[in-house]
C-alpha cells in the first residue's frame, strides 16, 4: 500500500505530540511549535465556518483528539521551561507581557475571563447540542429511510439517488454519535489548561524562592505572569477549536454557506432594518444618548434596508427573466423529444383541488398509499406493479381525477373534498340527506356527507370512506384488473433471477432450453388475467417443466398450472365452513364447444355458430343472475378441457365471471343452484 505525503504529515504530527511530552525543548522550537498549534486551530475554525455541511468535516472529531494531544504536549513542555529556565521563549513571554498588559491583576482577569467563556458558554453549550444533536439524529433515522423508500417508490428518485442518500443519512448518524463524544475532549482539555496553569504558579512561586533566591512577591511577580502568557497561549487556540466544534454541531445537517446564509437570514428583511433605524434614530434624538452616533447608525440601517430591497427586486426580476430562458432553452434542446417517448405504465393524474390529499406537507398521505398499494398487491398476486406516477393536471377539473395505463385513460373519479362517500350495504333501511353519486371502483351508488354527517351514517349501518380512500381503493381495482398487461419481459427475467438463488436447477431446465422468457411471460399474464396469484412461483415452474416436454402452447400450459395451483384457488374462491353455490355446464354444450375447437399456428380458436353463441350467454346470464342475486360471486364448474375454451367465450360479455374446472377444486362442498343450457 502507497503512503502519502499527507499521511506521513499526519504521523508526525501526531508522534511530535509524544516526543513533546518526553524531550525538553529549546525555547525557539516551542515558539514555532505553538505558532503552529494556533495556525492549526484557526484553519479548523475557519473551515467549520465556510462548510456547506457537516460531512465536509467528517474527520473532525479525530482532528479535535489530536489537536488535543499536541496542545497538552505544548502545555507540558512550556511548562518544564517555566520551572527550570523560566524563559518559555518569545511567544509566552510576549503573551504574559503584551495581552496581559505587563501587570499580574489584569493578566490574572483577562485569563480568568476565557477560562469563563470556553467553559460556561461555548463547552457546555456545545456539548449540550451534540448529546441533543445526536440523540435526535438516530431518532429520526428510520423516518427518513421510510421518505428515502417513499421517493423511491413513486419514482421521485433513481436506486443510485436512494443508495447515496441512505449512506448519507448513516454517515450523518456516525458522525454526530462521534461528536457527542468528541466534545469532552475539548471540555478535558479546557479542564487541564487551569489545573496546569494553577501548578505552574505554585511550582513557579516555589522554585523562584528555593532554587532562584526570589523573594515570594518577585516569585509570585516573574513566574505568575509567564504562567498566565501559557495560559493564554494555549487557551485561546483551545477556544478556536471550541468555537469551530460549537459551529459544526449547531449547523446541523443541512447544506449552507455559513457566512451568505447568516448575512441573509440577519439582514435580509428590509422591513426589520428600518425599524431598527428608525429605533436608533429615536433613541439617539429622544433621549440624552449621542446623538451623532446613534442617528448615524439609524441612517445606516435605514438605507442598507433600501438597498436589500432594491436588491430583492431585482432577484425576482432576474429568477423570472432566468426561468423564462431556461424554459424556451429546454424546449429548444432536441434530446427533450426523445424523452416525450417514454410511456409511464401506471398514471395517476389529478386536479389541483386533490393535491392537499397527495402534498405532505398539508397532511396528505396519498403517497404513504400508493407505497402500501404496491405492497398489497404484491403479496396478494406475487408481482411487482410498477412505480406510480402522480402528476397535478390543471386541465382537469379541481375535484377530478384520471388513472391512465400506458398513457392511455382507463378509468375516471370525482371526489369531494372535506366529504365522506356513504354506501348502503343493501340492509340499511334509514335514510341520510346527501349528494347522490357513484363510487367509482364498484360502479355502487353512494352518497356524499358532510363530516357531521359521519357518525350517524356510521351507526345505521352504512360504510362510510373518506377521499384518499376512494382513491387508493379505485387505483388498487384499476392495477388487479390490468396486472397482467404490465408484467413485462423484464420483471418475468427479475422474477426467475429471484427463484434461481434457492432454485438454480429447477430455472436451468426450464427455460431456455424447454420455454422461453416470452412464453413463460403468457402463462404468468393467462394466470394474472385470472386473479390467480403467481407468488407460488415454485409451484408453477415445476408444473411447467413436467409438462413443456410435452406441449408448448401456453394456454394448456396455463390449464395444467392453475391446476397445480387449486389449492390457492379453492382457498380464494370456496373458503371452507359452509357450501359454496355455483352453476355447472352442461356436458352437451361442453361437447358442443370441444367439437368447435380448431387449432392453428397462432393457438387454438372457437368456429361456434353466433346463434349458438349468443343463446349460450343469454343462459350464462340467467343463471348467474341467481348467484348476484343472493348477493355471491358467479361461479361456474366445468370439465378441465372445456375451462379455458369456455372463458374465451364468456369473458368479453362477462368480466368478471369466474371458470373454475373441478380439477381445480380441493376438498371444498359445491350446491349447484343452476345449469348453463341453450
């Protein structure tokens, strides 16, 4: 491994600090190496001041450790010089002479008064806001990690985005965790300063008397003040750093630059400036303060008011003029076409009177339910839906709202804003006073009622749901019915590259050497279309397996699948406890509908006659009617080779019937309650 300059730089830097603390040093060498310690210590400060945000100094809390170390090996060293030359060398001498002003009493109070500050004001306030600071920071952790994966759901954000903000917020919870410790060295070390500077006095007054035949005042005189110059010397460095780790933590973590944002944030209101000059004016005319000197003042900050608004002005100017060009620059750039391309697969678009639902900052949380829409129905149908976009559109009207699927409208709603929608369950026989309307998901009729309303509506009986609900709850029936068109090549390939980590042999056999990735695609739409999950995707690539050897046409291949699945369809559709009702087919329109099957290269179609067609439905009708009618889903039982013949037949008429061949049933009690006959 290659060491740098800068790494040998920090070593010495570091080892010096050792050396220091063993090896007497001449007074010329302490001067430069006190130089130095003040040089170091305003650079942190300064750098502190001008970061745009704490991580830019995220080596801090090893920098104060050892700036730390090499002040005390100052502090010893000038010590030793004190007690056995008593010439520390220029710099102590000019400190304890010149800042003291050459007197005991004066040096003694101005070095009385840092110990003060650092201690009282800037320490414990310091160490205070990192315990707070840090405390705060792992709290809020898991929130922003949730906004992180919010973003990134709703495609706010790409993965890489999401990656270096989540290392971000970890490396901002490492680094306030080290500060909180950190501070206590700056608090140590203040600490050590004064007991160091109270020893020296007292060794000092000691070996003057003993070893230099000084009297105790001339003691006291001499060697009190050389020890107050060391004091000084190393406790304003030390209160630099203080400073700097007062900065760091109070900046917290937002991007800033120091010095523009407080000038702005000080400064930056007129209507504050010419009130604090019209103050100083008053004062300095009203009252017997100088009157030059506070109407001077008044003046100043009444025109630098007139300036910050003249400037104010022409910001706005400027962002208006500047957002105008960047849009006609935006629209002149020829990628942009290219990007018009691109077709979102799940919109949701709505008028600006829904944005309060969908903006977090009002209390919305439709973004919150669009997250936990994906996650339903990827439990529930064993795919990932791909990210939805929401888009305000000033076209539509306030209270409107369109779900689009590849760009293209598929579904509409109307809310009412700061209404509930009440639906009567069919045995609620009181009635309430509202706007007649349709729930947009189940086509049911509805009610709109005020929020006083809700509790009454709540009692009788009626279910009640409130906006976001509405919405949710229709984009969720909007996403079930079209799954399985927007299962694309590629979330099949991230589904088999999923099943492939536990399941390598069973994906090496089946696909590419028996089955495509575009035919396993169809037999996982055929089963999506169907409402059947494909979450036990083990199941169904060992079912295909067995029987691709045999056939390659997805629609039997999709028969023999939903059988390996019945227990799954059984449990969805005949739950267990009581007798599930359903119609049956009638085994001569069975035959009727084999003897129509003809195969092609394209699969296999039906040549039924139309008369023979439409007298078929107009039975499946009638018969279902007495399911819906007592308030069940229309199921109908056939023979396995007829289901899938028979569902091509019906599902353009009726959608949302359900085929069920009795391969597929298992262990469930059927009543029929009807025949399908023509």
């Amino acid at each position: 491994m290659k060491i740098g300059k800068a790494d040998v730089g920090v070593a010495l830097y570091v080892i010096c600090a050792f050396v220091f603390l063993i090896i007497p040093l001449p007074s010329v060498v302490l001067d430069v190496c006190l130089a130095l310690n003040m040089a170091v210590a305003f650079t942190i400060l300064f750098n502190s001041m001008f970061a745009k945000e704490v991580l830019d100094m995220s080596f801090y809390p090893t920098m104060l450790l050892f700036t730390t170390l090499f002040r005390i090996s100052l502090n010893v060293s000038s010590t030793r010089l004190i007690l056995s030359t008593g010439s520390p060398g220029n710099v102590v001498e000019t400190f304890g002479s010149f800042v003291g002003g050459g007197d005991l009493v004066m040096g003694t109070i101005v070095f009385i008064i840092l110990i003060i500050v650092q201690f009282m004001v800037i320490n414990k306030g310091s160490e205070r806001v990192a315990e707070v600071t840090a405390r705060f920071t792992l709290d809020a952790m898991p929130g922003k990690q949730m906004a992180i994966d919010a973003d990134l759901n709703t495609g706010a954000i790409t993965d890489e985005e999401a990656k270096k903000r989540r290392e971000k917020i970890q490396e901002e919870s490492s680094f306030f965790g080290s500060m909180d410790g950190a501070v206590k060295y700056v608090k140590g070390d203040a600490t050590a300063g004064l007991i160091i500077t109270a020893v020296n006095i007292v060794g000092g007054i000691i070996m003057g008397m003993t070893r230099g035949g000084l009297a105790f005042q001339e003691a006291l005189q001499k060697y009190a003040i050389l020890t107050i110059g060391d004091g000084l010397v190393s406790q304003i460095p030390s209160l630099a750093i203080s400073l700097a780790t007062g900065i760091l933590v109070t900046k917290g973590g937002k991007e800033a630059d120091f010095g523009n944002v407080i000038v702005r944030q000080l400064f930056g209101l007129p209507r504050a400036l010419y009130m604090t000059g019209g103050i100083l004016t008053f004062l300095g005319i009203f009252t017997p303060l100088n009157l030059l000197l506070f109407v001077s003042f008044g003046a100043v900050f009444i025109v630098c008011g007139r300036m910050m608004a003249n400037t104010l002005e022409e910001a706005k100017v400027e962002a208006a003029v500047d957002e105008t060009e960047a849009e006609a620059e935006e629209i002149r750039k020829p990628e942009n076409v290219v990007s018009l391309l691109q077709v979102d697969p799940i919109e949701l678009e709505f008028g600006y009177g829904i944005i309060p639902l969908a903006d977090v900052n009002q209390g919305g949380d439709l973004l919150d339910r669009v997250v936990m829409i994906r996650r339903q129905v990827a439990l529930e149908l064993g795919t990932v839906v791909p990210i939805i976009r929401l888009r305000d559109n000033i076209q539509l009207n306030p209270n409107q709202y369109i779900i689009k699927i590849k760009g293209i409208q598929v579904s509409e709603g109307e809310i009412l804003f700061d209404h509930y929608m009440a639906m009567n369950p069919g045995y609620v026989e009181e009635e309430i006073s509202g706007i007649p309307t349709i729930e947009p998901s189940f086509g049911l009729e509805a009610m709109w009622i005020t929020e006083s309303q809700r509790e009454r509506a709540e009692s009788a009986g009626y279910t009640v749901v409130d906006p976001p609900s509405i919405i949710a709850t229709h984009l969720t029936e909007v996403i079930r019915k079209h799954i399985a068109e927007l299962l694309t090549r590629q979330d099949v390939q991230n589904l088999v590259n999923n099943l492939k980590e536990t399941n390598p042999s069973l994906v090496d056999e089946l696909t590419p050497k028996l089955l495509g990735l575009g035919e396993i695609q169809k037999v996982l739409q055929n089963l999506l279309s169907e409402g059947i999950s494909i979450r036990d995707l083990l199941t169904i690539f060992e079912t295909l397996a067995d029987h691709a050897v045999v056939t390659r046409d997805t629609d039997i291949l999709t028969e023999y699948a939903r059988q390996s699945l019945k227990r799954a369809i059984s449990a969805k559709y005949f739950p267990g406890g009581e007798a599930t009702q359903v119609v049956t087919l009638d085994p001569k329109i069975e035959q009727e509908i084999m003897s129509s099957v003809k195969q092609s290269e394209q699969g296999a179609y039906l040549t039924l006659d139309p008369e023979r067609t439409r007298a078929i439905l107009k039975s499946v009708k009638t018969e279902t009617e007495k399911l819906e009618n007592l308030g069940k889903t229309p199921i109908i039982i056939t023979s396995p080779i007829v289901r899938m013949y028979f569902k091509k037949l019906t599902e353009e008429t009726f959608k949302d019937l359900v085929v069920v061949s009795y391969n597929e049933v298992d262990d469930a009690e059927l009543q029929s309650v009807g025949m399908v006959t023509a």
